[in-house]
C-alpha cells in the first residue's frame, strides 16, 4: 500500500471512529457533545477521502447509511431463532394467574421478573458478523421476514458496528423495536396531507409503512428510532434480562431507561399501574408492559408453548373509550386545505383528560358509522393521542335524526371543495385560503423542504399576521422588511441575520427538494425525487401533459392530474415565477458520463460474496454505467448472487444476459 494510501486510511479510521461515537451520544444517549456544524464538517472530510479513495470504502463506515436502488421485492429471511408473540394479561387477576403458572412450573415461591414498557412499534431483528451489521429483517410470522437490511441501515441509532471489541460478543442477533415518536408522526402526517397522500393512523402504522418502502433513500427521510430488548448470543457471559439490557447498552443500542427489575408480582402490578397514568408524558406510544422471568436459566426451564414463550406476557393497559353525546359535526380546514369533519361533544373525562372535540376523519367515514348530530357515540383516546369517533349507539337514537351532509364550499374562504376522484377527502385547493397560509409557508420552509433554519412556527405566525408573508414566494422578499421585522417581539439584529441569510443559502438546495416544498398534491419526497431525475427542470416539468407523465416509472394516473392541475393554476405558476427570479433552484445538474459503461444500464439481484449492493452500484457508475431496479428490454444485463429471486425469471423470458459475480469482475476490469 503506497504512503499516501495508508496516511489517508488512518485518517480515515479516525475520522469513522469519531463519527460513530458522536452518533452514539447524539441517537443512544441524548447528550450530544459537538454542534451540528461540527459533525457535518467531520462527514464532509470522511466523504471526501472516500471519494479519493473508494478502494477504503467498508459497509459500516457511517457514510454508507443511505445507498442502494429501490428494489421490488424483499428476500425472506429464516429466523435461526423463531421471533415468538406474547400472550396478553388484560387484569390484575390475569397477571397473578400467570404468575402462578410460572412458580408452579419452577416449583418456587417466588421469582424475580424484569418490567418494560411495550413500545408500540414494529419488531426487527439484527445481525451481527466480526462487529459489524450484517443483516436486518422484520419479524413476519415469527419464523420467516422480509430482509430489509438497506432500509435498516438509515435509521441512526442502528449501529454499524459494535462499540465494544469482546471477542465472545461479535457475532450477535440483537432483537427490538421499530418506532416513531408521536411528534414526528404527526409531522409526518402533515406533509403527507400536503402532498394529498392517505394519512398514517398511528405511528406504529407510520413505521410499518415506512419499513415496507422500497427506496432506503426515502427511509433515511423519515425519523425512525430503534430500541432493543433482546440479546441472543452463545457466550454473552450474562444471567438475566436485566444484567442484558445493561450489556446491550454497551455495546452502543438504545435502551429503555424506565426498564425495572422486579422482585414479585405486586412489584410489576406497581410498575403497570404507575405508567399507566404516566404513559401520555413519554415522546412515544406504549400500550402496556412487558413482563419477562429475569433469569435465563428459568427461561429455558419454561420453554415455549404453541407461538408464546411461557416466561413472558404483554400486560396490557385498560382501554380508554367513554360514551357522550354528539352535539354538532364542523367541517375543519386544515391547515394544508384538507377538509376534517371534527365531532363537538359533551365533555367527557377520559384517560385523565377532558374530551370535548374528536376528529371523526372523512364523509366515508361518518357514513360508515352512520353518525348524526345528537347520538351517543363512543370515544376512544387513541395511540396517537386524537380522541377519535369510533362507534354510534344507535338503539339510544332519538327520532328525526337526519344524516350529516358535508358541505361543497370551504367554510373559510368559500371556495369550491374538491373531491378527487378515488380518494376521501375534499379539499380547498385556494392556495390563498386563510386557513392554509400558514401551513403552505411552513411545508415549504421545512426541513425536509428548503430547511430554512429559523423560519419556524412562531416566525411564520409572527410575519402572517404582520401582513409581511402571505405566500412562500413571498419569503425571498423577507429581506426588504428588515426594519419591519426588527420591530417585531424577539428578533433583535443577529437574530434578523441570521433568518435572511438562511433564507438566501436555501437557494442552492436541490431541485427535488424544491420540487417537494412546492407541495403538489400526491409529490412526496420520493415522487419529487423521481420527477426532478426525470425532467430535469420545472420548466420541463411544467410542459408535461398526463401522458408524459404517466409514462415515467413510478407516476400513475393521479399524481399525474395532480401535476398537471397545480401548474394549470395562475396563482401557482406565479409562485414558481416568484421562486425563479430569486434565484431557487429550478433544475438538476447533469453530469457527463463517462466510462466503458455509460449508456448501459443494469440490475443486481441477490447476494454477491465479495461486494456490498451500495459497493457493486458505485462501481458501476463510476464506469458511466447505471443501475435501476428493475428488469427491462433495455437491461444491458442482470448481476445475479445467491439467492435472485424472480428478476432471474424475467431476464431469461426477455433473454437479457444474466452475468454472475466472476463476469461482474470481469466487467469492471475493462478499461476507463
């Protein structure tokens, strides 16, 4: 190895070794110890000597977390260990009959249990190889899931590698949960409402949808946490669940830290009914407690029984739905023009807060229930934290009810609603709507958006109400009420500064992003990603009629209406017009290809012995060639691994060259 080389490798490894410890205290711990500034400098450096160097490139190195194409399907994965249910305990009565079970069956007086919270989240499984991840897969029917490694590998507090080198503890399975945090789901749901795509339920149910994506790139977008629960390792050196967290810990995961070992069963029954009244302060949703024999000698004395093992039980908590009446239905505007019906109701304790508004979400929806103003409904405080109808009582219905109607002009603006077709909501598609303003600016200055740091909540209400922003073009002429905003409740000179140069540097970001904080209708990160690519401008864009659009891969026949209805509005190409003369982004850089494989596209399936997915697509595009992720008629070939699953199939019907690793590495010896 040339000095050069092995001078950059150990700044490499040095560089890796920071950013993987400062991840740690930032996503596992908390307690970041450099400013963002600071760490992106570290990863901009490690970016940089990897691209110099792309032969030091490893798959746990921190800037590998997001790569690979979409892909359609996911391998499944066997569980060496099945990845078992737990029975639910639903009373006091029913967790001391399981207690007893467990003393009956060790013929002991008494056991030690370990008490967790139930996160209510998606269950995956890790696995480590020499330290380093390896493999993720969903839990799927306890035997069998889908490998979804690459998508895994974006969520932070995953680590890449072990933070501790014990030789008996480098090749692991580490079990936990999949989770979102109520905020972030319900800024989730607030961009997917401005992009007109179906809302989440709760955030188990974001979770899920997100794991199930199959672009990591989207993934890495959205804010997934991981919490582990269980370690499995032949010689891990530990007694019990309790002395288990604390190791997993160690070696750089997430536990929770409310987590309490237990030395009876009034002691967990204790633990239940105080986190029961506690579970609305924590970030996230918990629908009971996990109740484990501590010792692992008594687990395995125990065993399994069907697809439950007999040393653990979901203690789960009483649900929370109360009857009341419902006094009056008022169609909402949200604040990104969809139309809410919200239930008024007779106040009504429930879960230790008074309920007197619930949503009851769309028309199909209040059909479904058949709910009229003046039924006993039932309410129910879902995980989610919304109080939400979920049932009519219609034997206590009085006489003369009739069905609730919604009506067909927006109660803030009375514009005419809009139902698209196939979908459930209306809509008020006045992008000047009062009720919409402050929502549109706020999508659009996001950080998922422009990410205009400063520019949030509290500023947009402040400069709305000023009559200083009535739309998002009218950010980028911020700078011409300096003196206006220096008047304004705490902004002082720095403050102002800071916002105008914030506002000028959101300029330069990518025409995708762009394209997403414009909030069409239907464009999320991912179809803006794919439109961007696509057209290349938004003048490009904006001359596409349906049938252009629909021929892109990926764009169906309603995302296309969509487009196609934003730019036939005035107020809207004015707004991108606005953009355009202050300077945004308004296309994507092409870069020149070049190489033996520029025009060549091509498809990888299963998995390569000697090379990474993120590893092989580099490679190929550094030639000029591309990889997509699909089979075509225009595939110049498909790099097939183990395993390849159906996209063999497809390549031998088309009869597209199907090439294993030796000619892969053959491919790649030809000249640049």
């Amino acid at each position: 190895m040339k000095a050069a080389t092995t001078t950059a490798l150990a700044r490499i490894e040095k560089l890796r070794a920071e950013i993987r410890d400062h991840d740690y205290h930032y996503y596992v711990l908390a307690e970041p110890i450099i400013s963002d500034y600071e760490y992106d400098r570290l990863m901009r450096e490690l970016q940089e000597l990897e691209r110099e160097h792309p032969e030091l490139i490893t798959s746990d190195s921190p800037t590998q977390r997001v790569g690979g194409e979409p892909t359609k399907e996911f391998h499944t994965v066997t569980h060496a260990t099945p990845m078992l249910s737990l029975a639910n305990a639903y009373s006091e009565e029913e967790i001391r009959d399981f207690d007893r079970r467990v003393r009956s069956l060790l013929r002991k007086d008494h056991t030690a249990y370990t008490a967790e919270l139930k996160f209510d989240g998606i269950a995956i499984s890790l696995k480590y190889r020499d330290g380093v991840f390896r493999q993720g897969a969903t839990r799927g029917d306890g035997m069998q899931g889908d490998d979804i490694t690459n998508n895994l590998k974006t969520i932070r507090s995953i680590s890449l590698r072990l933070r501790i080198k014990d030789p008996r503890l480098q090749t692991i399975e580490i079990r936990g949960e999949a989770v979102m945090w109520k905020k972030d789901f319900l800024k989730l749901n607030e961009e997917r409402e401005q992009a007109g795509e179906k809302l989440f339920a709760n955030p188990r149910n974001a979770t899920a949808g997100t794991l199930k994506l199959q672009d990591p790139r989207i993934v890495a977008e959205r804010p997934l946490h991981f919490v582990a629960y269980m370690l499995l390792a032949d010689n891990a050196g530990v007694k019990g669940q309790h002395e288990s967290l604390r190791l997993m810990g160690e070696l750089g995961f997430p536990v929770n830290e409310h987590s309490r070992l237990c030395g009876s069963i009034n002691e967990v029954i204790a633990y239940w009914a105080e986190w029961e009244e506690k579970r609305d302060s924590l970030p996230y949703d918990i629908d009971g407690v996990v109740v484990k024999v501590d010792s692992f000698s008594q687990q395995t004395t125990l065993g399994n029984i069907a697809k439950n093992p007999r040393w653990a039980i979901a203690f789960k908590f009483t649900a929370r739905k109360a009857e009341t009446t419902l006094n009056d239905i008022v169609p909402q505007v949200g604040r990104l023009g969809t139309i809410t019906p919200v239930a008024i109701l007779t106040p009504v304790s429930l879960g230790g807060t008074t309920i007197s508004r619930a949503t009851l979400n769309n028309e199909d929806y209040i059909k479904s229930l058949d709910a009229r103003v003046g039924d006993t409904v039932v309410v129910e405080k879902g995980g989610d934290v919304i109080p939400k109808i979920t049932g009519v009582l219609h034997e206590k219905r009085q006489k003369g009810s009739k069905p609730f109607v919604m009506p067909g002009k927006c109660p803030e603006c009375g514009s005419r609603l809009v139902r698209p077709e196939g979908e459930t909501n209306l809509y008020c598609e006045n992008v000047e709507c009062p009720a919409q303003v402050r929502g549109r600016i706020g999508h659009f200055a996001s950080r998922g958006g422009m990410d205009i740091e400063g520019l949030g909540e509290a500023a947009i209400d402040q400069f709305v109400s000023a009559g200083l922003l009535s739309s998002y073009a009218d950010i980028y002429r911020l700078h011409t009420h300096r003196k206006e905003i220096l008047k304004l409740e705490r902004w002082g000179e720095k403050s102002v500064d800071n916002l105008l140069t914030a506002i000028s540097e959101s300029t330069k970001r990518q025409f995708h992003r762009v394209l997403y904080a414009l909030g069409i209708r239907h464009v999320g990160a991912g179809v803006a990603r794919v439109l961007a690519d696509h057209f290349g401008s938004i003048e490009a864009l904006r001359r596409a009629d349906e049938a252009a659009l629909t021929a892109v891969y990926e764009i169906g026949e309603k995302i296309a209406a969509s487009i196609v209805r934003f730019f036939t509005d005035p107020r809207n190409r004015d707004a991108v017009e606005n953009l355009k003369r202050a300077g945004v982004t308004m296309s994507t850089e092409q870069k020149e290809r070049r190489g033996p494989l520029v025009g060549k596209a091509y498809v990888l399936t299963g998995a390569l012995s000697r090379y990474a997915r993120e590893e092989a697509k580099r490679l190929i595009e550094e030639r000029g060639g591309t990889v997509v992720s699909s089979v075509s008629s225009k595939t110049a070939a498909l790099i097939a691994g183990e395993d390849p699953g159906s996209k063999l199939q497809k390549a031998q019907a088309l009869g597209i060259p199907v090439i294993d690793e030796n000619a892969f590495e053959a491919l790649l010896a030809e000249k640049m």
